[in-house]
C-alpha cells in the first residue's frame, strides 16, 4: 500500500490559498461588499424618500389630526432617520412625537379615580393588590411637581387625587420631568406615563402610586394632546405645549434648525 | 155866693159833658173801657152832675147785684129790674148805660140798661163769615179791628184768632199769587209786618222758595243762602220717606201745609236738596269732567241722593272711558273702581285692556325702553287689579327685554332680572321658571345650586368659574375614555373635581365631586 506522505502546512496554504483562489475570492468579495454598499445605498435612498415623503405626510396628519396616520409615518420616519443615522432635532422631534402618539395611543381604558376608588373601598389595602390594579395603565397627566422634601430626587405631581379616604401621591423620578421642572418649577407639565407600582402608607394614609419612568414622555402637539381630550381651542394648552416643546429643545426654532441636538430628546429613557 | 159859684160850675160841666156825652148818645156812640179810662179823674164830676154813659167792656165777674168788667176798677152795680143772664161767660161783651153814683168817698156805676154779647173771638169769627168778608184785604181790616182789643186786654186767645184770620186772609192772597214770585214774595213781606203766625210765615217762604226753584233762571246761590235759613236743611242723615217725597214732588207747599213739624225739617231739606242738587248739576261740564269732583260733593252734602251721585260719576265715567287712551294711572283706577261700584265691572276689564294696548303702541315694543315701559305697564294693571293676564304678559315682555339686554345694555339686563326676580321668577339655563318652582328643586339642582352660589355635581365649568371664580390652579388626568379637571381652590380650601366623557365629544365638562382640600385618612 502506498503511504502518503504528509504534506507541510505551508504547502497545505499555499494549495488553499492559491493565486487564483485568493483572486476569486478576493472578487467575490469586492463583489459582496459592492452589493452590499449599493444595498445600503439603495436603503439610504429609500430612507432619505421615506424621510421626505413621511415628513410630508407627518405634516399632513399633523394637520388632519389623524393620529393613526400620524403614528403610522413617524414609524417610517423614525425608521428612516435610523437608516439615516439622522440624531439632530428633526429627528428627535420625530421620535418623541412617535412616542407621545404610542403613548395616547395606549392610553388607559380604565379610570383610575374609579379603579382607585373601587380599592379603597374594598379590603384592606395592600402592595401588591394597588400595584396589580394599576400596573401598566398609561394616563396623561397635567400637573405642577415639587420635590419632595427627604428626597429631592422624586417628585410628587400636584394632583389633588383622593381614593376614599386616602390621598393619592403620585411620584415620579423621570429625567425628563426634572429637567422641565427646573427649569419652571412653578408650571405644569403635560405628559403621558405609564403607572409601575402602588404602595399604601398606612402611617400617612396615603397611597403612593409611582410612575414607569421610561414611559414618561413629555406631550409637545396639539394632536397627541388632543387625543388624551384636550382642546385644541384651548390657548393656555397650546402655549403649555409650545413651552414644553422649546424646553425640551425640540423645537426647531428653538434650536435653529434641523442642525444636532445634544439634549436629551423628551421621553428619553433614564 | 158860693152855693151860686159851685151851681154855675154843675151847670158848665153839664154843658161840657152834654157837649161830650150828648153828641154820643145821639149817634150811639158808646164809650170802651179804655177811653173810660182816660177820663178816669173826672169821673167824680160826672157822678156829682149825673151825668148819663154808655160803656162796653168785658165782663169779669159777678156778684148777687154787681159786676165787674175786664181791666176797669169799677163796680157796676145794677138794680134787681136789670138783670145778668145766669150763664155769663169771661170776656164775653157787656154794653151798660147808666151813670157813676157816689157812695160815700167810692164811685160806682149804676146800671141802668144791660145788653150782654158775644166775645171778642166768637165776634170776630161771626164777622168773618159774614158775607163780603171773604175778601183777603176785608178780613185783614176786620183783624186789624181787634188789634188793640187783644193788646189792651192782653188777650192771646184774641190774638191767636186774630193771626188766624190774617192767617187765612194771607192764605187767600197766596192763591192769588200762586205762579208770581214776586207777588209772593211781597206777601211774605206783608206777612211778616203783620206778624202772621210761625206756620204761615213758614209756608210762605218755604213756598216762595219752591216758587222760585221752578223758574227756570232761578239764581241759585241766592236760593241756597234762602233755603239755609230753614230748619232742618242740614240734616243729612235722616232719609225722607218715599211718601213725602212723593208729596212734595206734587205739590210742595201742599205738603208743607200738610206735613207735621218734623215732616217740615224734612221738606226743607228735600228742598235745599233739589237745590244743591240743582246747583250742581249746572255745575256739571258739557263733557263730564268733572262729574267725579260733583258726585263727591253729592256724596259728601246729600248723602240721601246716591243715584244721582251715580248719574253723576256715570258721566265722568262715560268722559273717562272716552278718552281711554289718555288715562293715567291714578286715573285707571279710579275709573275702574267706579265702574265696578257702578256694577260694570266687565267694561272696567274693558277699559283696562283698551288702555293697555294704547299703552302698547303708545310705548311700542321696537325698543328696548318700550319694551320695558310696556312691561310696566301690564304688571301695574296685573298688581293693581290682581290680573293674572296681564301680570303675566308684563313678566313675559320684561322677559323679552331681558333678552334683548342681555345684546344692547347688560346693565338694564342685570336690573331686569332682579325686577323678574323679585316678581317670583328664576334664570335657569333652560327657560326662567317661578321662584315656587325653581324652590321645588332638589338642593343638589345645578340651577338651584348656580343662583345660591353653591358648587355641586352637574355644575359645568362656566357654571363653577361663575360661581367661585377661576380656580388658584389646576391639574388634569386623562385616560381613553374619561378626562378630568382638579380645579383647587386655595383659600375656600376646596378641590372640584370636573369629568368629560371622551366617548361622546359633546360631553361637557361637568362637576364629578367637591371635596376638602387635604382631606383624607
């Protein structure tokens, strides 16, 4: 029986990576990279489109009210912005806006004056019972915030809610509700946010509800507004949301333009 | 020589009294008792010359064989042939001859010759009936006749009889006189020198009176002033009776005649009534308008003649109801008053519709002024006259001129919803109801609530903000369906918690509960 030899590895190498191997390779890879780029290229054209026409649409819906359409072609902005790498002002006013669309959109269909009611009337009270009752429900909210005093760091929304017999505190350490808050302590922000837990405190016959941080966004439009009921003939509403729009840095006279922001878009996680 | 000297004094006195006496007796004249009693101190000188008298007088009084006239100091004294009749009566008329004879230092008078008559009265009575007599002016001499006997003997009986046959005589002259105020006006004139009797002076003027009211240019004031002085002729109370009335209406002085003293107070002030209403009624204008002023006076000073009060205030109603347009308030009323006193109370709602609708186009209703003049208007008849009608188109136009205000002068609107308030009337957001109605809500109305000033469940916002104003601050929650308002009142310390259904988009925002702020466990 003939005994192969064992062949070197650098004649092993140089078999597989012969000349022409590494020529066909080295084409088929040029290849890929060049399909790839015209991939991405012809994404980033289809973004840039999608931007352009979505921003018209956006527009539109802004317009008409139409807040599905509305949600719809921020979806496709955002995601454009995303193909597009776009973070500056316009993008970012997209993206909160798409959030405040998500947010009304997933408001609660439970009342929670009603729903607290209803436990405070029930048995006793506990963390877990609150907690399950109210968990997830999204609201909008309106109200000043002050801080509390053994821990600047939570706010508590002036909002005069009673349960029963109990008072109802709402608290929240959102980034974005600080940041408005410090910068007007005295007027309300309007926002949207999703409750996290409940606890009672017996002691203080209060009810602590407290917020989901991440889902707090700041409403900056009139349509997201006007779906969580407000009016869009309301002027005081209309100037609180211009305000909070030009606090947040995401108006776009305010910031000059579609040019980069460095702030914190509103609602942006903690 | 003085035996011849006291001869030739018997002789001149003889011849004197022949002289005086004999002339008498050769025409009968006889001597009355107070023409003897002139020539009282001579008697003596006739006794002592025997001298031959005729007296009449009144028999007094007698004895067995003497007598005594009225009013004479003397005795007659008569011889058993002359004789006095048994049945002598007082004062019936004794003629005597004979002569005075002394008896001692006393006269008498000796009865030669008697004849007894009648009295006086029963002598005036028989010469009144005797033919010729009949004459007015004849029986007036004849009582002129016995003047002075009933003054010399103070005889009232006389006196009484001789007013009476003056009385009659002055009745018999009326007769002539009956159409002629004049003629009896100067009867009364005579009648009153002659000193008739109280009755016929009183018939006389009470007639004269009557007279002179029937002339159609009687002067009236004069009239009054006459009838002013009769007795009775203020007497306002007491009614007259529908006989005399009827009397006195047929022949006035008949009745007077007729009528007892107190009858008489009352035909005299039937009288001075004819009169002032007489006088009034000339006093009435052409047109009535004063017929209210002249019934009141009828009212005032002849209680007793109401209908034609009545009549009266009929023309100052009919005047009135003529010039319905032009009437004032004060004049509104007392028209209709009248005519409800007057039993037209359907004309007096007549009238008072009438004047409300000049009163309408007068105001007009273009305006907002006339829209309220009108209104006042109407509920100045429905207060007055307790006119639901009216008062409720009064509220139903001051309504209207809420309305209207409301766009041209919120001021007067303001002022027209205390008036509908005042008048019983609440703004509700529906209508404006009565105060009894707008009470019969339950305490937890929202209307009720709004005019009380109290915040409860239903209210919507506008109504909260009018009621505690706009709030210290505010917060809101949402959720899908259901968007609240906390709307905090700081120094009420009080939380009003407003809910909108977002389900239906013309939901308003309305009050869900009111609660302290801070209460809690």
């Amino acid at each position: 029986m003939p005994v192969l030899q064992e062949v070197s590895l650098a004649v092993r190498l140089r078999r597989t990576f012969s000349p022409v191997r590494l020529l066909v390779t080295a084409s088929l890879l040029l290849l890929c990279l060049t399909v790839w780029w015209m991939v991405q290229q012809r994404r980033q054209d289809v973004a840039r489109r999608v931007w352009r026409q979505q921003q018209d649409a956006v527009q539109q819906a802004l317009q008409a009210g139409d807040l599905s359409q509305l949600t719809a072609s921020l979806e496709r902005v955002v995601e454009a912005a995303g193909i597009l790498g776009r973070r500056d002002t316009e993008a970012l006013r997209a993206e909160s806006l798409l959030r405040q669309c998500r947010a009304v959109n997933q408001l609660s269909q439970l009342d929670l004056v009603s729903s607290l009611q209803q436990l405070a009337d029930g048995n006793r009270l506990t963390d877990e019972r609150v907690t399950a009752e109210v968990r997830g429900l999204v609201f909008v909210f309106e109200a000043g915030l002050k801080s509390l005093a053994d821990n600047g760091g939570v706010l508590e929304l002036d909002l005069p809610l009673q349960a029963g017999v109990w008072r109802v505190r709402i608290l929240t350490e959102a980034q974005s509700l600080r940041q408005l808050h410090s910068a007007a302590p005295q007027r309300p922000i309007l926002f949207a946010a999703a409750l996290r837990a409940g606890r009672s405190d017996q002691s203080a016959g209060s009810l602590q509800l407290l917020l989901d941080d991440s889902s707090v966004v700041v409403l900056t439009e009139a349509v997201t507004a006007g779906a969580a009921g407000y009016s869009a003939a309301d002027a005081s509403v209309a100037e609180l949301l211009r305000q909070q729009e030009q606090s947040l840095g995401l108006s776009t006279a305010g910031v000059g333009g579609a040019g980069e922001a460095e702030s914190e878009p509103g609602g942006a996680q903690r | 020589m003085r035996a011849c000297r006291a001869e030739l004094r018997g002789l001149v006195l003889c011849a004197c009294l022949s002289v005086w006496l004999l002339p008498g007796s050769a025409c009968a004249q006889t001597l009355s008792v107070p023409q003897l009693l002139k020539q009282q101190e001579r008697w003596g000188e006739l006794a002592d010359a025997g001298a031959r008298v005729q007296l009449e007088g009144r028999f007094q009084s007698r004895t067995a064989e003497s007598f005594r006239l009225e009013k004479l100091e003397l005795i007659f004294r008569h011889p058993p042939t002359v004789r006095l009749p048994d049945r002598m009566r007082r004062a019936q008329r004794v003629e005597v001859t004979g002569g005075f004879t002394r008896d001692g230092s006393r006269l008498f008078f000796t009865v030669q010759r008697l004849q007894v008559g009648e009295t006086d009265e029963e002598q005036l009575r028989r010469r009144m009936a005797e033919p010729g007599n009949e004459q007015p002016e004849k029986l007036l001499q004849l009582a002129a006749e016995y003047v002075l006997r009933s003054e010399f003997y103070e005889d009232d009986v006389l006196r009484q009889e001789i007013q009476a046959v003056r009385g009659q005589a002055i009745q018999r002259q009326k007769q002539q006189v009956r159409n002629d105020p004049a003629g009896l006006a100067a009867l009364l004139q005579s009648a009153e020198q002659l000193g008739v009797s109280g009755d016929t002076l009183g018939q006389l003027r009470f007639e004269l009176l009557v007279l002179r009211w029937k002339q159609p240019d009687a002067e009236l004031s004069g009239l009054l002033e006459d009838a002013r002085r009769m007795e009775g002729w203020d007497d306002r109370q007491r009614a007259i009776p529908a006989g005399l009335q009827e009397s006195f209406a047929k022949n006035a002085g008949a009745a007077w005649s007729a009528a007892s003293v107190a009858e008489r107070r009352l035909l005299q002030r039937q009288l001075y009534v004819q009169l002032r209403l007489r006088d009034l009624r000339q006093q009435l204008k052409a047109d009535g308008s004063n017929g209210l002023e002249l019934a009141r006076l009828v009212r005032e000073e002849l209680p007793t003649e109401q209908k034609s009060a009545a009549e009266l205030e009929q023309r100052a109603v009919t005047w009135q109801l003529s010039r319905a347009d032009q009437l004032d308030r004060q004049e509104l009323i007392s028209v209709s008053g009248l005519l409800v006193q007057l039993e037209r109370a359907a004309e007096a709602s007549q009238l008072r519709a009438t004047w409300l609708q000049r009163q309408e186009q007068r105001f007009g209703l273009g305006t907002l002024a006339g829209q309220i003049r009108t209104a006042d208007e109407y509920l100045f008849v429905g207060e007055e006259w307790q006119d639901r009608d009216s008062r409720d188109r009064g509220v139903e136009l001051l309504k209207q001129a809420w309305e209207r205000a409301g766009q041209e002068s919120p001021a007067d609107a303001e002022g027209l919803a205390q008036r509908l308030k005042t008048l019983g009337w609440e703004r509700l957001k529906s209508g404006w109801i009565s105060s009894a109605e707008f009470l019969k809500r339950p305490p937890d109305d929202v209307q009720r609530a709004v005019r009380e000033g109290r915040v409860v469940r239903g209210m919507t916002a506008e109504q909260v903000s009018q009621t505690l104003g706009r709030p210290n601050r505010t917060a809101r929650l949402a959720a899908q369906r259901v968007f609240r308002e906390f709307w905090i009142y700081d120094e009420a310390g009080l939380v009003v918690r407003l809910r909108r259904n977002l389900q239906r988009t013309d939901d308003p925002l309305v009050v869900e509960e009111v609660v302290r702020a801070g209460a809690g466990k």
